[in-house]
C-alpha cells in the first residue's frame, strides 16, 4: 500500500477525527490501490473490505462470491480502513462493495480473513476439487448442518472402534445413519436441528 503513498515518508494511517487511540488507515492510497486495480481488470468487481464490524462471513457468502467476475481485497490495519473508501466505492457502476467479518473477534489486519475467505471461494469454482460431489455432504450444506463425523481404516484404534453401521454395505441405513448424525452433532453445537 505504501507505494500508493505521494509523501516522502509514505504513510498509509493518521488519527482518527473526532480522537480516539489507533490509527485509521488513510482513503487516499487505498483509493490510488483500487483504482488502478479497477484499471487492469474488465467487468463487475467485487470489492471486499475485512472489518471486524462488517457483515459475517458463511458458507452462503462464499458461494455468492465464487460466482464474482473479479474480486479486489482491501485488508485493514489498526483502527481500518477510512469509511469513505467503501462509501466512495459503492457508488461507482461496476463496483459491489462487501464489508466483511470472519468472526466476533479482532485479529490485527485483514490478511488471514481474507486467505479464508479465498480458499472458502475458491474450493466452490468447478474444477478445484477433485470430486465435487464431496462438496454436497460437508459441513454448511445447503441444509445448513454440520457434517456428520467420517471415519477411515484401521476399523481399530487406540481401542476405539468404527461404527458398524459404516461397515455393514446396507447404503441406505447409511445415509439415514449419517443424517442422524448430522442432525445431532448441529443441534449440540449449534442449536440448529436441521428442518
């Protein structure tokens, strides 16, 4: 961001207006970034702002944006981004604005939220995973539940083994078994019963 910057010392923060401790992260080379950005790409833009004040993230979210043309990630530092930038944006034809949280906590720059939310996308673009049937049974399906719990070989460990059930061959008392499962795992975790 700082080769954005026209001062000799480059700087991308100033104090906040009206005070405040931390530093917000200044408009202009966030928007000399955005700019040329929007110049080396054609089409709608997405343009994704990480704030700990923004609307959660969720597996609905990554599967609207793995439909984007292209994505621009704005990653804030300190106290974030000026809000004029998203304010600015928003108004401009091509552009759709997303401010976006991961989560009900303060990490220290949007870097790491924006490498999840990359990697939540980008597994929904046909052609990344290897099955994409796989995509159907996991955890945040359009169901909304969590995935049922997933065993391999041995059949014995440390004393503990796989369910029979999964061993049996009878697939239909599988799936029933796997939806139960799924079923009680998300109401314990997440008060979610899946109807």
């Amino acid at each position: 961001l700082r080769s954005f910057t026209s001062d000799p010392h480059r700087t991308v923060d100033d104090t906040p207006y009206g005070g405040g401790a931390g530093m917000v992260m200044k408009p202009d080379p966030w928007g000399e970034a955005i700019d040329r950005s929007l110049a080396e790409t054609k089409g709608s833009v997405d343009l994704v702002i990480l704030t700990p004040g923004g609307v959660r993230f969720d597996q609905r979210y990554a599967e609207a944006l793995s439909g984007a043309e292209n994505l621009i990630f704005a990653c804030g530092r300190y106290e974030g981004i000026d809000a004029r930038v998203a304010d600015f944006y928003r108004n401009v034809d091509r552009v759709r604005v997303h401010e976006i949280s991961i989560g009900d906590y303060v990490l220290n720059g949007g870097e790491v939220a924006a490498i999840v939310i990359i990697e939540a996308i980008a597994r929904l673009i046909p052609g990344v995973i290897g099955n994409p049937e796989s995509l159907l049974e996991e955890s945040h399906n359009e169901v909304g539940e969590l995935e049922y719990p997933v065993y391999t070989k041995p059949a014995q460990w440390r004393g503990l083994s796989v369910p029979e059930i999964l061993t049996s061959g009878n697939h239909g008392a599988i799936a029933q078994w796997r939806r139960e499962r799924a079923s009680e795992i998300s109401a314990s975790r997440r008060g979610h019963t899946g109807e």
